[in-house]
C-alpha cells in the first residue's frame, strides 16, 4: 500500500464541484487572479473555518493589519488546498507565514 492510498491528504486534488456551477474553481482563479497585487504577511488557507473568518470582527482587528490574504473555500481539504497551491495561488506572493485549517473530522469519522 502507498502513502496515497493511506493517505488520500498527501496527493494535490482538485475540488469536488459540489455545488454543480463550477464555484470551486471560479474560487481558485479568483484568488490566483486576486493576489498578483498584493504582498501578504500572512496567508490563511483552508476550508470553511477560514471562509468565514471575514465575517468577524477578530479578522479586521487581528488580521487585516497583518497584510493578510484569505484562501478559505467551504469543503476543502488539504489535498485540495495543496492542489491550489500548486496551481497558481503561491505563484505571485511570498508569504512571511501560512496558516492552514483541514482535514481534522477525518480522523474522528
């Protein structure tokens, strides 16, 4: 058995379009797109733990500061984060730091 196989985190994977209307993708060359002019400290990516950081106060006041960037799509993975990574979101910015949330019921399921 490879890692792979044991480990399906450890192969970059495109997301699932659950939604059906292409909305992971759309998310992944938004942010490709969206930090060609930015200089992040910080770089959160993730899933929706992330996603919503936006939504509170905790990020106006702690991260935004920072020159922070949020990478967070609903339902990610790591496998699927990596895959991004690889493919374009890394590719015009050099973060002093990457925080990353996934994969953490896995191993509770």
């Amino acid at each position: 058995m490879s890692s792979e196989d044991s480990n399906p985190a450890a192969t970059p994977t495109p997301g699932v379009d659950t939604q059906g209307d292409g909305r992971w993708m759309s998310l992944h060359n938004h942010f490709v797109s969206n930090s060609k002019d930015k200089e992040p400290d910080v770089l959160f990516v993730g899933d929706s733990l992330v996603q919503l950081l936006y939504q509170f106060e905790v990020w106006r006041d702690l991260f935004s500061p920072l020159h922070a960037l949020n990478f967070g799509v609903g339902g990610d993975a790591t496998q699927h984060v990596l895959w991004r990574l690889s493919n374009g979101e890394l590719g015009h910015i050099s973060p002093k730091a990457c925080i990353h949330t996934d994969n953490m019921l896995v191993c509770y399921i």
